[in-house]
C-alpha cells in the first residue's frame, strides 16, 4: 500500500489528502508527475492509464470519479466486486 503524505487540505470535504489532492479535486501544483502505475510524465492530474484501471478499488460517493486510493476521493467506497 502507498503511503500518502496528508499535505493538502479538500475544498470539497475539508479531509486532508495526499499532495496530488483527490481526483475529484485535485491541485494544479506539482504537474507534471510521473504515474507510479505507467511511469509516464503526465501533466493531467486526473490521469488514468491502463495499468491503473486494472486496480481499481474504490468510487466516490460524491462524484462518482473511479481511484485505487481510498485516500484519493472524498466519499470513497468500494467498488462492487464482480
């Protein structure tokens, strides 16, 4: 599991997230990244890739947005498994 530094405080929710932000608010800042599951240098800080659709685990109850980190949503829940 991928520990998150909790640096940045959700607009949304008010919950501390990791310095990316959650994915249904994420911050501008530090673009572009390098993708931990692809390895590209990417400048959209909603970015998904193959490899990391395939992880997949969680939904946010608020918006709806996908992730493989609980601690990248604001509502997370799991995702139905199949």
């Amino acid at each position: 599991m991928t520990e998150y530094v909790k640096t940045y405080k959700c607009p949304t929710c008010s919950g501390l997230a990791s310095g990316r932000g959650h994915l249904c608010h994420p911050i501008k800042e530090n673009i572009p990244f390098t993708c931990e599951f692809c390895n590209k240098t990417v400048a959209d800080p909603r970015h998904t890739c193959t490899e990391m659709i395939d992880k997949i685990e969680y939904t946010c109850k608020k918006c709806g947005m996908l992730a493989v980190y609980d601690s990248l949503l604001c509502e997370p829940e799991p995702k139905d498994q199949d």
